[in-house]
C-alpha cells in the first residue's frame, strides 16, 4: 500500500498538477481522522508519512515527567529515555503508537477523504486558472441543457451560459461548438462555477482582437461597442496611425475578418463607425448609409438634430428604430432624427397658421395657401387688387381678412414649424427584438 500511496500522490503531481506535499497533508490530516477507530480515543496523536518509503506511522505527544499521574499526556523519565537518551522533564517527546496493521486498515478507511481531499485541490487549480481567464474568449462544447440554462463543456471543467445571456435568435444542440465571454468565477458546493456569455459587449471586442492584429498592436483602438445581441452591433473604432485606414483594417480584404466575426455570432450585423470628436460628425458616421441634410448639435441638453429627407428617413431610424437607438447608445448622446418638410408639409403648417387668422375659414385659409400666400407676412404686404383673379373669396370677404392679418395672430398664440421626428435615447434598455410574449416572460 505504501509503494501504491506514494505512485498515486507522484501521479496526482505529474498528471494533474497538484502539489505532492499538499496531498502529502491533506492524506495525514484524513489519517489522523481514521486512526481513533484503530488507535481509540488516544488524544495528542500525530500522523506521519515518510516522504521517501511512504511508510505510515503514528506517534503520540507526550510530556516528560518524573511521575506519570495522566498516561494519554505524560510519560515517565525512564521511558522517555528508553525513545531519547537526551530525554528531560519538561521534554516533549513522540512515542510510536503504530499498530502492525495500521498502514492498511487506517489507509482504507481514510480511502474517501482523500479522494475528497484531491477534488478540493483539482478545484482551487481550476478555480485560480479561469479567475484569471475572465473577460477573456473561451471555446465550449454543448452539453446540455438544465433550468434554461446551456451547460458547455470547457474540458477542465464545464460552464453555465444562463438564459439572459444566451442570443435569442440562437440554436444550442449538443456537439455544437461556440465562442463565448468568460463573465465571471465564482466558488459554489460543486466547485468552480464559471458564467460565460453570448450577449456581453467584451464578446465581440474580443473576436475583433482575435481578428484584427492591428487592434492588439495599438494602432487601431477600439472606443465603444454597442450592441442588440443577435441583430446589430456597432462598433466605434479610431487609427492612432494616420497611415493606417481602422476601418479597413476592421474589414479586411473582401471583408474577410468582419465576415469571420459575424459568421461567430450567427447573421448579427455589425456596422464599423469611424470615430469622430465632433460629436454630430460622430452621429452622422455611425447613421451612415443614411444620408443627412444637416445635423446640428446642442451641447447642453446631450442632444444631436438630425435633418434628412423623406425618403431617408426610414433607412436612419433603421428597423424598429435599431440604427438610431444603437447610434445614441454608442455616442451617449440623445439623437432626434427630423424629416425635412415637403411641399405638402409647408402648406399645411401655412394653412394651419392663417386659420387663427380673426374670421377665417379653413376653405378660405386653403384659398389662401394655393394662390401663394403661405405665411403671415406676405398676407400682411398685399392689397385688394393682388386679390382680383383669385378664385374662393366673395368680394366682400377680402377687406376682412386683409384687416385680421395687419391684426395678426391672437395673443400668446404660437404656431411652431411641425416635422415628422423621433428621439433616440442612450439610456433606453428596452428589449426592442424580442417578441411579445418572450418579452412578457422575461419581465416575470
């Protein structure tokens, strides 16, 4: 049993890397626990092994005294003698209490607590090792599924990617192999329990990393990420080199390295956005493909004004607002995406403004409208005869609304210019993508 011990303990060291002495320790400490069946109730017992034989020995502590009135603690000078010549009262001396078959019956009964002793060690191994790995890229195997949760296997030790950070456009089947973010490391009753994630930011940092040599170098920087985990990501990127185009660097020739990363996460569309410390030039590159009439900045409110036209407007938003509510969230400013006004739209502000006009009628304030007078002002700088010719006013209805427009618009009243807008918050955490009743479960 002792060649066997110490073959196991060498083994344990070689194979998993588990420090012999350690294991030397803990098998003493799991001994000494066994040994009050073999040894009764004999108090002051120590376990030794020898680190070269493996022979298991026990001895006893005991007091050199010159009357022995307590044998489980003392021991008489002639006796302590008989151990050590150099023996004297006051003494601490070890006797040997090893019965003949103490190595194998206490070794097999101490059997279970040192397998327990090695798990324990394997662990702390397991748990140093991946505490170290967080924020960092891992590769699991599906294994299985439990509670919603999807179990992978890392090899040294396997790992739980929770149901809120699984992609909710994502398969998991058995064998499947996945890249996931190491998210936390924490110890529980089993062991090491390692939190992996699909959904984190710091994933697709990370597979740009993998991706892009130029991004681990320095010379392109990452700046923020902001993503709607299985639809759309954006990423802000700047080149510390001005020789060096970020976003073609991010691309790759043909789009090969961006491809890789959006194969990674399934179909999630990834925009690269070159950063910008102008803040609405910002806005306006991480828009893009839209194109803007104008944009205009108000610093004090965090607020960018965007100004496309009709048929851009769609494209901005983006679907279920996903580009410009990703644009807030990646610049961290509030976004208010504006439509420039049609014809249409101008005409019927005008018309909406003339009918505050004392008296009159929204036919006549159309009337007016149609024939040119589309504001106050120029209502104000006709006269009676610009009025000969035109269609919809009874003759003596033009002196009237002559006289109601030099008056002008009623007092305190205000009539501001109307425009199809939206804005976009950077603090709006809503679940846009999910459907209905998936959104519904998640709240509960």
């Amino acid at each position: 049993m002792n060649g066997e011990l110490l073959s196991v303990l060498d083994y344990m060291e070689r194979e998993k890397g588990i420090d012999k002495e350690r294991l030397m320790e803990a098998v003493e400490a799991s001994l000494l626990s066994a040994s009050r069946k073999t040894l009764g109730n004999i108090e002051n017992v120590i376990i030794k092994i020898d680190r070269q034989t493996g022979d298991i020995r026990a001895f006893s502590e005991l007091e050199v005294v010159e009357k022995v009135e307590n044998p489980s603690h003392e021991i008489s000078l002639d006796e302590a003698r008989k151990i050590d010549k150099s023996a004297d009262e006051g003494d601490q001396i070890r006797k040997e209490v090893t019965p003949k078959n103490f190595g194998r019956i206490a070794a097999q009964s101490a059997k279970q607590v040192i397998i327990q002793k090695i798990r324990e060690a394997e662990r702390e191994i397991i748990f140093s090792e991946f505490k170290e790995k967080v924020g960092t890229l891992a590769t699991g195997v599906v294994r299985r599924m439990e509670h919603g949760n999807v179990i992978l296997d890392l090899g040294k030790t396997e790992a739980i990617l929770p149901y809120k950070e699984r992609c909710p456009k994502e398969e998991y089947k058995n064998g499947h192999r996945i890249r996931v973010l190491i998210i936390s490391v924490t110890t529980g009753s089993r062991g090491p329990e390692i939190t992996v994630s699909r959904t984190d930011q710091g994933l697709v940092k990370k597979l740009f990393e993998l991706e892009v040599p130029e991004i681990v170098e320095g010379t392109v920087e990452i700046k923020k990420i902001a993503r709607e985990p299985g639809y759309r990501a954006k990423i802000a990127i700047a080149s510390k080199d001005d020789k060096v185009d970020c976003v073609g660097a991010c691309v790759g020739m043909r789009g090969a390295r961006v491809k890789n990363i959006v194969r990674e996460l399934n179909g999630e569309k990834i925009d690269i956005v070159k950063w910008d410390d102008d803040m609405g030039a910002y806005v306006a590159n991480s828009l893009s493909p839209a194109e803007l009439k104008s944009y205009s900045v108000d610093t004090p409110n965090k607020t960018v004004n965007i100004l496309v036209a009709e048929d851009q407007l769609a494209l901005a938003i983006g679907k279920r607002g996903q580009n410009a509510r990703l644009t807030a969230k990646l610049t961290g400013w509030k976004v208010s995406i504006n439509r420039e006004l049609t014809v249409q739209d101008k005409k019927n502000q005008a018309m909406e403004l003339l009918q505050h006009l004392e008296g009159v009628t929204s036919e006549e304030a159309k009337a007016l409208v149609d024939s040119g007078y589309t504001s106050l002002e120029t209502l104000q700088e006709a006269s009676k005869d610009d009025f000969e010719g035109i269609e919809g006013f009874e003759a003596d209805r033009i002196e009237p609304i002559l006289e109601a427009a030099k008056k002008g618009l009623p007092e305190g009243l205000k009539v501001e210019a109307k425009m199809a807008s939206a804005v976009f918050d950077p603090e709006d955490t809503g679940d846009h993508n999910k459907p209905k009743e998936e959104s519904d479960r998640s709240a509960e």
